[in-house]
C-alpha cells in the first residue's frame, strides 16, 4: 500500500513539473512577441469594439505579456478573415480570431465553394457573450409592430455578402411570409447605420443587440429607433420585459420553429474566439485562461460597463461542445433551413 502511495505521488509530482515546465515554454514563447486579434467584420461595429477592447486587456493575462494589436479582415460575411486563419495565417498561436458566429455555419447553411475550412476543427478560445440578433425599424416607419411587417414593407440594408445582414431577413420572409424589402451594396454595417440615421433606410436585421446597443445607444434613448423583433429562441430578459416579441413565436408548425431554431442556433456562441487548428495545445491552453481571467477582471468589466458592452463568459470548451451540436442537426432540417435562407442559391 506504500509503494502504492509513493508511486502515485511520484506521479502527481511529475504532472505538475511537467505542467509548470510547459507553462514556462508558454511564457517563453510569447515573450516579446506580438498577437494579432483578427476582427473578420468591418471597422466600428460591434464586433470591432469588442475585440479593441478586449485586445486592451488581454496581455497582462497572457504568459510572457506579449503586445496585442487587432487588424481588420471583412468581407463575404466573415468568411475571407476565417478562410485565412484556418488556410493561410500563423499556426503557432499569435493569430487569434474575432470571428462572426454565422461564418461558423456557412458550410452547413451558407455557399460551400467561398468556406475553405472546418469549422469542428478550430481550436475555440471562448466567446465574449451570447447574444440575439434583432431587426431594429426607425419609429417613423410605417410598420409600427412587427406583425405589421406581414403586411407592410420595411426597408432594411444588407453589406454585399454579409450574412446575418441578408440571411436573417431572408429568412423571415421565407419562412413567415414578412415583407422585408432588402437592399444589398452596403459598405458593412456601420455604413448601414448611417443610412438608417439619414432616413435612407428605414431599419437593420440580423445586428446584435449588444453591438448595436453599445455604437448607438443615443438611438433608443432619442426614440429615433426601436427594437422591432428579436431574432433568437429564448430573447434577451431586457428586450422579454420590454415586450420586444420573438419571431419564433410567429411559427405557425413545428418545422417551421425547427428552422428557425437552427438559423438562430450560432447566437449563443455570440462573439467567438478561436485559433488555427493546427496551434500547438499548450499554448491553446494558456489562451483560454487568459481569455477566462480577461472578461472576469473587475477594471475590464467596470470598463466595459460603461461602454454599453454586454459581457457573458462561455468558455472555450463550452463553444467546442455547441459547434459539435449544431453540425449534428438531421440532415432534412439543415437543408430546409439553407433553402429559407438561400432561396435562390
């Protein structure tokens, strides 16, 4: 029973040599060297300040404290800046990327032929918040409710190839019959926001809450713009006590709920954070301990407060678990889900 006990300690006792050995090389490695934060939305929108702000705190919580910078790499949804973390960008953990959720199902529900990776493959670092997509409508609109939107028209913008911004729409009159009237060539959301401001457009779907509430919140304090329905299952509590209403509640079958449950699916993984596959696992590791310590700082989230940035930690192996998920969905629904997103494609 003895030499039981020494061998197990023997063992515990090498682990963790083993651990602070690996730690150390983490710590070497990152020394002196410089992270890129690759944001793959354009500059100014909610996923841009997210990451600036984050970029701002993260190094003293990584090994080594490394510099942090954050380049922009938008376009085609946010598949060009994740086409080049997984094909074409470092793979020894300096490049971590700020991603859009809907990259991450555009090989099951998107154009397969612009995707070069897998998205099961990335190694998920955790996700800044779980958020709900919303349609937000000037209050000047002519379709005051969103079940006026069966019967009146709503102007709303779309960025070239940005997903969220044309798929959510599009699905919506898919599969509930609105009547969003989509006009595509915007320059990213920013530009769209802008137009809203102008009178151009009258409203934007498939924006995130919690970035559009923390770029404009002069919007809903002004009345200029209201939230007009929430484009996820479960809602935001603040939105649900503002009686804000669900589009999933507007299902009149089960199949219909189960497409759009699925669409709406990436919004609990709202800002994800990931890297290469091939990144060496240690300093994977390292990563989400620091992104952990990162959105649990009091100055970062004190900080955060008063930029309007809604913080809600899921953990990098949480993430892993729902990609998992999602592309296990049956494949009868999947396809019925691509088809109301993409009826022409």
């Amino acid at each position: 029973m003895g030499r039981s006990k020494c061998a197990a300690c023997a063992l515990v006792g090498a682990i963790a040599v083993l651990n602070q050995a690996r730690a150390q090389d983490v710590a070497e490695f990152y020394k002196g060297k410089t992270i890129t934060v690759l944001v793959s939305n354009d500059p100014g929108g909610g996923f841009d300040t997210y990451a600036r702000q984050i970029a701002r705190y993260l190094p003293a919580h990584i090994p080594g404290n490394p510099a942090v910078v954050v380049q922009n790499m938008p376009g085609a949804g946010g598949t060009v800046g994740t086409n080049w973390i997984y094909a074409i960008g470092p793979r020894d953990g300096t490049v971590l990327g700020a991603v859009h959720p809907a990259a991450l199902v555009e090989p099951i529900l998107g154009d397969k032929n612009k995707v070069r990776y897998n998205p099961a493959r990335f190694n998920y670092i955790g996700s800044a918040n779980s958020d709900v997509f919303v349609c937000v409508v000037r209050a000047d609109a002519p379709a005051k409710t969103f079940a006026d939107a069966f019967s009146k028209e709503v102007i709303v913008g779309a960025a070239g190839d940005a997903a969220a911004l044309r798929d959510m729409p599009t699905l919506l009159n898919s599969v509930l019959g609105t009547k969003f009237k989509i006009i595509m060539g915007y320059n990213g959301s920013h530009a769209i926001q802008l137009a809203v401001e102008k009178g151009e457009l009258q409203g934007q779907c498939g924006v995130a809450w919690s970035g559009v509430l923390a770029v404009h919140p002069d919007w809903f304090s002004s009345g200029l713009v209201k939230p007009f329905v929430q484009e996820e299952v479960n809602g935001y509590p603040t939105l649900n006590q503002m009686g804000v209403p669900k589009s999933v509640d507007f299902a009149k079958t089960p199949e219909q709920r189960a497409i759009l449950e699925l669409a709406y699916g990436y919004e609990v993984i709202g800002r994800p954070y990931l890297m290469a596959p091939e990144a060496p696992a240690e300093r994977v590791t390292a990563m989400r301990k620091a992104f952990l310590d990162t959105l649990s700082d009091p100055v970062f989230l004190a900080d955060a407060s008063k930029m309007r940035l809604d913080i809600q930690l899921v953990s990098g192996e949480d993430v892993q678990k729902h990609i998992a998920k999602l592309f296990a969905t049956p494949a009868e629904i999947v396809e019925k889900t691509r088809k109301a997103i993409r009826p022409d494609g």
